[in-house]
C-alpha cells in the first residue's frame, strides 16, 4: 500500500469528502498519528485510507476548522456555479432573442 504526508489544504474535493466521511465528528485524541519527518521536526496527521493509499493527512487548528465548515463552503461552492450557469444561459438567451428576424431569414433561405 502507497503511503503519503498530505497537507489537509491539497487534497482534493473527493478526498476531502472522504476525510469529512471517516471524522464526521471531528478527530481525538486516539486518532492522531505523531512522527519526527526527515527534518526531525514534530509532525501530527490523521489516518484517511483509500484502497491503495494510506494518507497521513497532517492536523492544524485550521483542519479543525475545515472540518467543521466542510459542508457549508460546498455549499457556497455549489450555489455560486449554479448561478454562474444560469447567468450564462440568460445571457445567451437574450443574445439568440435580439436577432430573431436573422433566423427567420435563413428559415427562408433554405426553402
């Protein structure tokens, strides 16, 4: 199995979600991994498991904190692309509705 040091900022959305999955409640005390890295520095991380990856995900107060609003910056996340698509498709819809005497023409073209 392929293990890796992560920081929680570099994962990406499915993994993030895996990580918000596996410590729906947050982690303790008993889930915390402590180690010396290469440079002998203190590094703390979590467990996440994939089926062929062991992630250390590394813990910060900010990890904390990005469990506990996971679900409600998806959200955020979610809503702006949805109102970016509808923007668009509004736009658009004006652009087709501003010339509708050029599509009648081509209508008539191909008769």
């Amino acid at each position: 199995m392929l293990r890796k040091l992560v920081d929680y900022k570099k994962l990406d959305h499915e993994l993030a979600a895996l990580l918000i999955e596996t410590y729906p409640d947050g982690y303790g005390d008993d889930d915390i991994i402590t180690f010396k890295n290469a440079s002998g520095e203190l590094v703390e991380a979590v467990e996440l498991k994939t089926n062929d990856t062991l992630y250390l995900v590394k813990i910060s107060k900010s990890l904390a904190n990005f469990i506990s609003t996971f679900d409600d910056t998806i959200e955020r996340e979610l809503e702006a692309s949805s109102e970016r698509v509808l923007e668009e498709a509004e736009s658009s819809d004006t652009e087709y509705d501003q010339n509708p005497e050029t599509e009648s023409e081509e209508e008539t073209d191909f008769d």
